[in-house]
C-alpha cells in the first residue's frame, strides 16, 4: 500500500478540524445557557425589576460577562466537541477508511492536538486580556446599577513576620475606605521581649513620614518576658487624641492591588505575590494569590488534556459498546468540575501548596488519558 501524501493528510486533518466547529458551538451555547440561567440571569432581572433601569443594562452586564463564561466552560466544550466529533466519524466508519488508507492512530489525533493548543491559546487570552479589562467594567456598571459605588473594604488583617519566621506584628482593620481605616487594631511583638498595643478610632497613612496617624484611641505596654517568667508583668496604658507610630509596611498598597483576582493579569498577581515576600507579611489573601497565579498556566492545559481524552472516547468499533463512553465522559465532567472545587478550596485555604492544588487535577487527568489510550489501542 503506498503511503498518504502530504496533500491527502492535510485534507483529512482539515476535513477532521471541520467536524469539531458545530459541536463545539452547540456544547458552548448549551453549557453557557444553563451556566448564565443557574445564577446570572436570576441576578440581573432581579436587579432590572427593582429599579427603573433601561434594559441594555442587562445586555451591558451579559456582554461583559461572556469573557469569563467562557474561561470557565471551554475546557469542557472542547471535551464534548472533540467526543462528538470522534464518535460521529467512528459510526461512519470513517476511521477504518483512513487507516485503511494509510492514517496511523496518531496521525489521525494531530488535528486534536492543534484544536487543544488552540484552547491553552485562548484561555490565555481570556485571562490575561479580555477579562481584566471586562470584568472591572461589569463590575461597575452592575454597582452603579444597584447604587452601591462604595470603595469601602471590609475587615483587612495581615500578619508580618521577623525573617526566622517569628510574628513581628498583627495588623487589623474593620474597614477601610480610601486611604481612611476605622477601628484599627496593631500589636507589635518587640524583639527585646515588650508587646506594644495600638487601639484607635481612626487611622491615615502619611506617605512623607512613611507611617500612621491614629486618632482618638490608646496604647498598651506590656513585659513579655515578665509575664513568660510568671513574676507578674508591667501593664501600662496610655490614652492620644493623636498619635504616630512609624511603620516600614503600608497595606494600603495593597489594598489597593485588591480587586477580584480574576480581574489582575498574571504580572499583577505576581508583582502582589512579591510584595508579600518583600515585606515579609502574610493577609488572608496570600494563599488565594498563589492558587490564582498557578491556575493561569494550569487550567489552559486542561483544555489540551480534555482534548485528548475527548477524541479516544469518541474512537469505538462496531463490537464495542458505546454506552460505556457515554457514561465515562459523563464522570469526567462531574469529576472535572468536582475536582476544580475541592483542589482550589485547598490551595486557597493552604492545606495543600498552590502548585499541587492546581496541577494534581492534570495529573490525574493525564493518568485518564493514558488509560483510556492505552484501553483503546490493546483492543
């Protein structure tokens, strides 16, 4: 048997890359619709009938929301896409024509491969590009909407550390609203042994003396070391109208980093993650940022994988049953969405490190389409 030419292979793969685009359309509307009619679509007419609003206020805030929708569904779609494909050329036995032709089993699966980068390509795209600029915007269209244009923060607190690892300092703020915090609280663990307590009404940032102005509170004085020793300690308390405390460390700057993570690119996430580092200080936060930065190289390849795996599900024979792939692409997009949730949940909360959170679950997916190859082929 002669060899394909180059000319008949690329008219297979063009042929082949054809067959995902309606597949892929029908699973992306299918999927957005109810991903939009689960919560969005609730949120927005609610909104729309409980005020005067023109109804392109709604379409505003659809529109803007499509960047993000479709970061979250185009792994699966290009998954559903590439098994409805597959599946649809193995019942019209076209796959036996093309090895009968000369296509091996891995020439065939190169149009995947270039569908799946395609995926990793967009997903970058979306989340690097488009959504940092749309999501702010909906964001504040959907406020101004709801007339809650307020930049208050609530309930900031992060904790710096000396470099052995040892707590330096306790920072917590109720709010925050500008560059005005409320209710601050600051207790500072001294080197020597003392605790020193800041409690104040108000607190402003001075930028030329690089520190806080507090208002209206009082500062305690305590002997750590006294008190370790069970000898009774020094307690001493002091009442300020006004009052200074020099600090090498401004969370404002952070504060004002602090937008929905989703909507920072990755070099803004990681310039905060190194802000962080820099200063030696933890937030509540921190956590969420090194899950958020690993997620934007992870979750692109995702889509590549579920390519794959997509494409070896719909590849069957006529004694095969095809039951059985209908309900293991059932289980990968439970487990997909199943997984996302759980290993996010640890990276964020950071009883795993970030980087194994966000890569297990392609790991684990790999390992599938290793087994779901390797199935396929032994048969």
């Amino acid at each position: 048997m002669q060899p394909l030419t180059t000319r008949y292979l690329k008219r297979i793969d063009t042929y082949i890359f054809s067959e995902f685009v309606l597949p892929f359309l029908s699973a992306g509307g299918i999927i957005a619709g109810v991903w939009l009619g689960i919560d969005r679509f609730k949120q927005i007419f609610k909104l729309l009938a409980s005020g005067d609003y023109p109804w392109y206020t709604g379409f505003f805030i659809l529109i803007l929301d499509i960047p993000k929708i479709a970061l979250n569904i185009l792994p699966i779609c290009i998954l559903l896409a590439c098994f409805l494909c597959f599946q649809k050329l193995s019942i019209q036995a076209e796959f036996t024509a093309m090895k009968a032709a000369g296509a091996n089993y891995l020439r065939i699966l190169k149009p995947v491969m270039i569908f799946g980068l395609i995926g990793v390509l967009s997903c970058f795209i979306l989340a690097e590009i488009l959504i940092p600029v749309t999501a702010p915007l909906n964001d504040s269209i959907f406020k101004s909407a709801k007339k809650r244009e307020s930049k208050e923060v609530k309930s900031f607190t992060y904790t710096k550390h000396y470099p052995n690892k040892e707590v330096q300092q306790i920072f917590y703020a109720k709010s925050i609203k500008e560059d005005l915090l409320t209710n601050l609280v600051i207790v500072d663990f001294n080197d020597k042994g003392f605790i020193n307590i800041h409690l104040a009404k108000n607190a402003e940032w001075d930028s030329e003396k690089h520190g806080w102005n507090l208002e209206k509170g009082n500062s305690s004085f305590i002997d750590r070391a006294a008190m370790d020793d069970n000898e009774g300690f020094n307690h001493m308390v002091s009442n300020f109208k006004t009052k200074f405390i020099e600090s090498q460390t401004n969370p404002i700057d952070l504060i004002h980093i602090y937008k929905r993570i989703q909507t920072l690119n990755i070099l803004e996430v990681w310039e905060l993650i190194k802000l962080h580092e820099k200063n030696n200080i933890e937030t509540s936060s921190l956590n969420s940022l090194k899950t958020n930065f690993q997620q934007r190289f992870a979750y692109p390849f995702t889509a590549l994988i579920l390519a794959f795996i997509g494409a070896l599900l719909g590849f069957s024979s006529r004694r095969e049953s095809r039951n059985w792939n209908y309900i293991t692409l059932g289980l990968i997009v439970f487990s997909f969405f199943m997984f996302q949730a759980i290993f996010t949940s640890f990276g964020d909360s950071g009883r795993m490190p970030a980087i194994v959170a966000m890569w297990f679950p392609n790991f684990l997916l790999s390992l599938v389409a290793i087994l779901i190859s390797y199935f396929k082929t032994t048969r």
